[in-house]
C-alpha cells in the first residue's frame, strides 16, 4: 500500500515522502498514529501544506535559539569547588551545576541540553556546548575556581 509521510520516521523517510508498505503496517499503526495518509490526491495536497505549516514552524524554532544562542555565549559562569593540594577537586562539576548556575542567571535550560561528555574535574576554564535546537548549538564559558577557606 502506498503512503505519504506525516512525520520524520528513520527507518521510512521524511515529511512528504510517498512509500510503499505492508497494509496491515498502514492500516493497523501508520495511519492511525497520524505517521501517515494514504497515498490519494486529496491527501497529496493536505501534505503539502502540513509541510509548508512544518517549515515556517521550524524555522521560527531556529530563529528562537538563534537569539537565545546569542544571548546565553555572553554568559560565563563561576563554579566554586573545594579542591585539595596540587588542585586536585573533591568531586566533579557535572552538567547539573551548570544548568543550576544558568538558572540563576535567568536561563531556564534542561540539563540534558548542556552537552558535557564527562563532568569536570580539574580547576580552568572550559568551554561547554548548550545543544539548544537540532540545528543549533551555543558555547558557554564555565569558570571552575578553588574556593577558598579561611
């Protein structure tokens, strides 16, 4: 059975794509999903502007995190860690203490964004990738100092 896309699926295709399936695949989990439509004339222009709707969509996203792009690299961030001799960290800053200290800063992101492969565990400075849309991806400065005891 031939079907038009609806949504992105990996394995099928893209938005717009027109596919042959199984029909029981269509029928039973496809169509009802609303992944896709069968392939008819009336359907092929309702996909049309699905797709017109899907980019003007994504492109306001983009532009979005453009700006909050923008305004999130002027941001540096100080972690405060106790660190014993030869500057060696009791612990580690993780990506959790850095969605934390953007909080503060009045940037309400999800940790999972923040894109630190392991946590940090050495004093310096480090600049930190913030995943804010697929398309687009801001650098942080993350200051990591001693603090200091008195």
């Amino acid at each position: 059975m031939k079907v038009i896309l609806r949504q992105n699926i990996d394995a099928l295709g893209q938005v717009g794509d027109i596919i042959e399936v199984n029909e029981g695949y269509a029928l039973n989990y496809l169509i009802p999903k609303k992944y896709a439509y069968a392939a008819l004339k009336g359907n092929l222009r309702a996909i049309e502007d699905e797709k017109k709707l899907l980019l003007k969509r994504r492109e306001k996203e983009v532009a979005a995190a453009n700006e909050l792009a923008s305004n999130i690299e002027n941001v540096k961030i100080e972690i405060m860690v106790q660190a014993g001799e030869e500057d060696k960290l009791f612990g580690s800053v993780t990506s959790q203490m850095i969605a934390d200290k953007l909080k503060e800063k009045g940037f309400e992101l999800d940790k999972r964004s923040i894109e630190l492969h392991e946590p940090i565990k050495a004093l310096g400075i480090f600049d930190v990738p913030v995943k804010l849309h697929s398309a687009v991806t801001a650098k942080i400065k993350v200051f990591v100092v001693k603090e200091q005891n008195d």
